[in-house]
C-alpha cells in the first residue's frame, strides 16, 4: 500500500513543528581560556541569546566535566566550588542575557594543570521529550599554574644550592 502524500506531507509538517518547538537558547562565552593562580578565581562572561517567541526563567548555569583534582569520579566535596551569581533570571521570546556565566574558586591546594569543561544554561521548563530545555554546551578552559613567585624562589634555591656545592669542590 502507498502511502497518500497528503498524508505524509502532514506528517513531515507536524515533525516540522515539534523540531522547531524546541528552545534555541544560545549560549556563548567571551572569555573561555582562563589562567589562575591557586586561590584565585576564574570569573566566566558570556551571552544568552534566546531566539524561541517565548520567554524561559534560567534557573543554573551546569558544568559538563567541572574543575576537579580528582583522578577518578569526583566528589561533591572534591569538585572546584563555584557561584552562579546571576541565577535566577527571566530571558524574554528574542532576547538576551550579557554577563558573569560561573565565578570559581580555585583551592589553594589545586594541582597545577588544565581543565576542560563546558556550561550549559538550563530553564525551569520541560520541552516535548520531557527533558529541561537547555542551551548548547559552551566550551572554557581553565589552567592553574603556579604563580610566578615560586619560580622564582624556586630558581633561586636552585642557583645557591650550585654555588654552594661548587664553593665546597674548591675548597678541597
């Protein structure tokens, strides 16, 4: 039996629909390669363009693979803390939110090394699928390197320590 075509092109008409009636939240991040030193912050900006009619409330921004010195799966405890301090907001049909993503807080103690992860803004509302309607991952990177100090010092240990051997060899 061939199907009628008036029926399939009502078909692809209401698959049409229920794609387009998921949000188009675009997230971009105009910051998204950061250095800090251990107990600094990395303080992440971006841009929330919301292209669907209507308005969403963006209750949290999530981090996909967040910041951690963790070698296996983290903890809550061992994850990087971090403050969303814009959340709660509401982004009207067509409009946009400009400023802080993520502040976080790096620990003291943090390892020196990269970090890649992504945010994503996520709304109080469920698309079609049942899901949270959310926006795209944005890619960041965050590197803790040591702060220039210690190289420093370090080198300077290291220059007294070679004069110090190399004064004891001519002195035998």
């Amino acid at each position: 039996m061939i199907p009628n075509s008036r029926v399939m092109r009502s078909f692809g008409l209401v698959l049409l629909a229920c794609i387009n009636a998921s949000a188009a939240l675009i997230l971009t991040i105009s910051d998204p390669n950061q250095t800090v030193t251990p107990g600094g912050h990395a303080v992440f900006h971006g841009t929330l363009m919301n292209t669907d009619a209507v308005g969403y409330t963006v209750v949290s921004f999530g981090l996909l693979n967040p910041p951690t010195d963790a070698i296996g799966p983290p903890t809550l405890a061992q994850l990087f803390p971090f403050a969303e301090p814009a959340v709660p907001f509401n982004i009207a049909g067509g409009g946009q939110f400009t400023g802080i993503l993520v502040d976080i807080a790096v620990p003291l103690a943090a390892q020196i090394k990269d970090h890649n992860f992504a945010i994503e803004a996520a709304t109080n509302i469920n698309g079609p699928n049942v899901q949270t309607i959310t926006s795209n991952f944005a890619a960041a990177d965050l590197t803790v390197a040591p702060e220039p100090t210690t190289g420093i010092l370090v080198c300077i240990g290291l220059a007294g320590f070679c004069f110090a051997s190399g004064r004891r060899q001519i002195n035998r």
